[in-house]
C-alpha cells in the first residue's frame, strides 16, 4: 500500500479535500494536552491510523477520533483491519463510529457483520452506520439479518425501525427526482 501520494489505493478513492486535509494535519506538530510536548505525527498512513488507534481511548480520545475521521478514504480498510484484530469491545465500538463517519457505501459488508455482534455498543453503532449509508445496499442487509431474528427480540424492533428510516429517505429522494 502507498501512502496518500495517489487517487487510489486497493479500490479505495480519496477525495482531494480529503487528500490534502491529511497532507496537511500530517505536516504539522500536535502538542500533546497531556505533555505539553511536541510530537511530530507520522507521514506514512499505516502509521498515522495506528498512532490515532492507541489514543482512541483515555484523555486523547476525542482529537484521535477527529484526526482518524479526517483521515483520507485510505484509512477505510485499515481501520477495518484494526476493528477486526481488536479484542475489546469498547474499542471495536469506537472504530466502527469511526468507520461510520466516512459514510462509504463499500463499508456495508462491515457494518453487517458488526451488526452480528453480541455488544449492543457495537451493534448499535453498525446499525446507525447503514443507516447513516442508506440505499438498496443497506436495506439488503438490513432485511436479510431481519430475517434471522425472532419476532420479539428488542434487536429486531431496532432493525424494523432502520429499515421504515432508509425507505422514507429512499421515498422522499425518489419524490424530489
């Protein structure tokens, strides 16, 4: 994998304001709340997703989720590896939110299979990402899990509302065309 030097990487565009954005954040010098120090961030994208992953939680946590959000398309499949590899649940919640910031539509098979999980933390955050995607995609997986589920179960009664969310939006786009 390259860094952010081309459009794309494995499949995966970058938009070039979000190209330049991560340029940009990789050239300057944090300075750490906690330190007071300066630490200059990584300029390979590996690493720069890493970096952020270590301070996703703790008193960092909210400028990593930021800097990982603001990170170029790239970081997409990274950012599944490292939900993958992840043990903690809390942690695996994290990415995922951060995965559904991205609102990438290839990120579909993701969120269904995060949605399997037996975290509510997790499962949420996976059905408010295909919701937050929309489009047949979504209701696909969102029916094709539905179906799996008894009738009573509070996680079905979730899914039937995302479901009832992506067709209203689908309805309304499809009246305004």
């Amino acid at each position: 994998m390259r860094a952010v030097g081309g459009d794309s990487v494995s499949g995966w565009h970058v938009p070039e304001p979000r190209r330049r954005a991560w340029q940009t954040s990789c050239r300057f010098v944090e300075l750490s709340p906690l330190y007071g120090k300066e630490r200059q961030l990584p300029h390979d994208l590996n690493e720069y997703v890493a970096y952020f992953l270590d301070r996703l939680e703790g008193p960092e946590a909210k400028n990593a989720f930021h800097a990982l959000v603001e990170a170029p398309n790239e970081a997409v499949p990274l950012l599944v590896a490292a939900y993958d590899r992840e043990t903690r649940s809390s942690m695996r919640a994290a990415v995922v939110e951060v995965l559904r910031q991205f609102r990438d539509p290839r990120t579909v098979p993701f969120f269904a299979t995060a949605l399997r999980d037996d975290s509510q933390e997790i499962w949420s955050e996976a059905l408010d990402g295909l919701v937050t995607i929309g489009g047949s995609g979504a209701l696909d997986a969102l029916r094709c899990y539905r179906s799996s589920l008894s009738a009573s179960s509070k996680k079905a009664e979730w899914i039937d509302e995302a479901i009832g969310q992506i067709e209203q939006e689908t309805a309304s786009r499809s009246s305004e065309n």
